[in-house]
C-alpha cells in the first residue's frame, strides 16, 4: 500500500482572489504541509497540467465559474487526457445547475460542495473541502 503523500499537491482552479486566499488560509490551517498551486482560467489550468509545469496534483479544487473556460471546459479536459483523467476533482461552486451537469455527466467528480451566500458560512464550508481533499488525497495513495 502506497502511503499518504508527505506533502499532498493541490490545484486550485479559481478566479476570486478572495475566495482563493480563504481557502489558502484554511488549508495551511488544516494540512500545513500541503502544497498549493493557484490557475485563475481553466485554460491556464489544463497548461499547468499538461505541460508538467509541477507535479502530478493529488486533488484539484475546482470552481465551474470562471473567466474564459469554465469548470465543465476544464472537466471534459480532463478526461479527455489519459494522463489526467484519474485526478480527483472537488467542485467548489455556488452555482447549483452546473454543480448538478458536473456530478452527472464526469466521473472524475470526487465530490461537490456549494459554497456559502454569507462569510460567517464560508470557512465551514472550506472546513468542508479539505476534509474531502484529505479524504481523496488518502484514497489515491493506496
């Protein structure tokens, strides 16, 4: 059994500055070894990928709204390369209608989670998607 990476990669495919930087702050509060790499546009998300401009992520954080290619753009990106195609996704979006496209049409949906209206709800919500990252950060190590 492969053990849990030391230092498990995570990209963040979001496009708010704020939200990025709350859930920086929520990570490193709940995995402080975690690796954290930020692309704005899922174009720049897929480049990042297959150009081997890092490692392999463990998870990726994905919002479906974003500026240029949305989320969806990305996931069918992601399936549609061999070589990325088993890296589990946690969307993290407040739109209800593409959360539901997104964990019906792409198997490589590791989990949804809405985020919040208000702030007093948004660090629950993060708490929420790094339980689930440690989770299927855990489950591809094996």
């Amino acid at each position: 059994m492969k053990q849990m990476p030391l230092s498990p990669l995570v990209l963040l495919v979001e496009d708010d500055d704020q939200d990025a930087l709350l859930f920086e702050r929520v990570l490193r509060d709940q995995s402080p070894r975690a690796r954290l790499v930020r692309a704005t546009q899922g174009g720049e998300a897929l480049e990042i990928l297959k150009n081997n401009e890092l490692d392999q992520p463990d998870c990726i954080v994905l919002d479906l709204k974003l500026k240029g290619e949305d989320g969806i753009w990305v996931l069918q990106g992601l399936l549609n390369d061999q070589s990325l195609d088993t890296i589990p996704v946690i969307v993290f979006s407040g739109n209800p209608e593409r959360m539901r496209i997104a964990s019906s049409a792409f198997n490589n949906v590791a989990s949804l989670v809405r985020k919040p209206q208000s702030l007093e709800d948004y660090s629950a919500a993060l708490l929420i998607v790094c339980s689930i990252l440690q989770t299927a950060v855990k489950i591809r190590a094996i």
